[in-house]
C-alpha cells in the first residue's frame, strides 16, 4: 500500500490517534487505583462512581472515536452510525463524570487550578456534544461532524498534554502543581487549535467540490452523495 493510498484510508491518522488516546487512557486506568472499593459489598462513594465512569466513558470515547476520522470506515455501511450511537452517549457521560469532579473538587488547594482548567473544557465539551446531536437530528451533517470533531479533540487533549509535559521536563525539569496546570490548559488549546484547522479544511475542500454550473431542475447535487464530503464527521 502506497503513502497514497494510505493517506485515503485514513489509517495514519487513526493509528496516531490512538497512540494521542491511549496516553489519557493509561493515566485512567492508574487513577481507578485510587478508587477506594469495600471488599464487604458496601455501596461506593459518589466521587468513586464518578472517578470510574469518567475513566471507561473516556476510554471508549478516545479508542471508538479515532476510528471515525477512516474515510473507509465512513463509507462503510451502517458503521458511522452504529459507532456514534456509543460514542455520543460515552461522550457525554465522560464530560458530565469530568463536570462533576470539577465542581465537587474537595482536593488540595495546590490542584485545585488543575480541576479548574478540565472544568473550564469540560462544559464546552458537553456543549458541543449536544449541539452535534442537534445538527444530526436535522440531517446536517457539515455541522454535526464540526462539534463532534471539536468534542474529540478536547476528550484526547490529555495526551497533548502528556506530550508537551515531557517535552518540557526533559530539559527543565518537573513542575509544582501550579506549572502542570499552565501545561495542562495549553494541551486543551492546541487540541482545540488543531480542530479548527481541521474543520477549515474541510470547508474548503467542500467548496472545491462544488460544481462548476447551476444544477438543473431536479437534479441531484452530487456533493450531498459524496462518501467522504456528506457524510457525518467525528
């Protein structure tokens, strides 16, 4: 298979998003060490419920999701469908988990702007999720496949982070808990960054695709049947 061809299948682009995806999911699946489980069967505390379905709502929405940038996969039938009818409500239950523990923050002070910074992407997430629901439900599929990608790129922000930590670390050194918050929102920023340009491209892509000449009466416009133009994004 060509660099071309690969290109078109997309699975470069799913293959380095899943490395970006795995990075948040492996600090999740350590952070469920801390969840303090009764071995006797007595009912888990509100902020252990939240820690674990923020964790596995996060996990399957970073790892399912990277799939949907395949143009392959998109065109294949019943799949973008079947895959977002898991990853809008995982979606929502990881930003909403992610909202509460923000809110509910009870930690030490020096982390508290770190719960701050996921709070203050988090409620946009939920935001963008419910907008892409919207435009779906009136078939607009340019919009929906806009706050889908948006949504996304904010879940996979914590391997951004990670990423720009290490980056810094190896040089500087470690950082106290009011520098990793600073690393932390610029991971959020980039990632959102990258939507945007993302999202731009396509718009212009779309508008290359355009026919030259008016359609005639009752004439289908072909870029609405387009695979890999028309179809929902995410």
């Amino acid at each position: 298979m060509g660099i071309k061809q690969r290109s078109r299948s997309g699975w470069l682009a799913v293959a380095g998003l899943l490395l970006l995806g795995a990075l948040p999911v492996f600090g999740g699946v350590l952070r469920l060490g801390s969840v303090n489980i009764d071995s006797e069967g007595a009912p888990l505390s509100a902020p252990s419920v939240a820690v674990i379905a923020h964790v596995v709502a996060m996990s399957v929405y970073c790892l399912l999701g990277a799939f949907q940038f395949s143009p392959r996969l998109r065109t294949r039938r019943g799949w973008h469908r079947s895959a977002g009818r898991v990853l809008v409500p995982a979606g929502l239950i990881a930003a909403l988990s992610g909202v509460w523990l923000g809110v509910s923050f009870s930690g030490a002070l020096d982390e508290f702007a770190i719960a701050m910074v996921r709070l203050f992407f988090l409620v946009p997430m939920t935001l963008f999720l419910v907008l892409a629901v919207m435009a779906i439900t009136r078939r607009d599929f340019v919009a929906h496949g806009s706050w889908m990608t948006r949504a996304y790129a904010i879940a996979v922000a914590g391997g951004t982070q990670a990423l720009v930590l290490i980056l810094w670390t190896i040089p500087f050194g470690d950082v106290d808990a009011s520098g990793e918050a600073w690393f932390i929102a610029a991971g959020f920023v980039i990632n959102s960054l990258a939507a945007e340009s993302l999202i731009r491209q396509r718009s212009r892509r779309r508008r290359n695709a355009r026919p030259a000449r008016p359609l005639a009466s009752g004439e289908p416009d072909r870029l609405d049947h387009h695979p890999t133009l028309a179809r929902p994004r995410v």
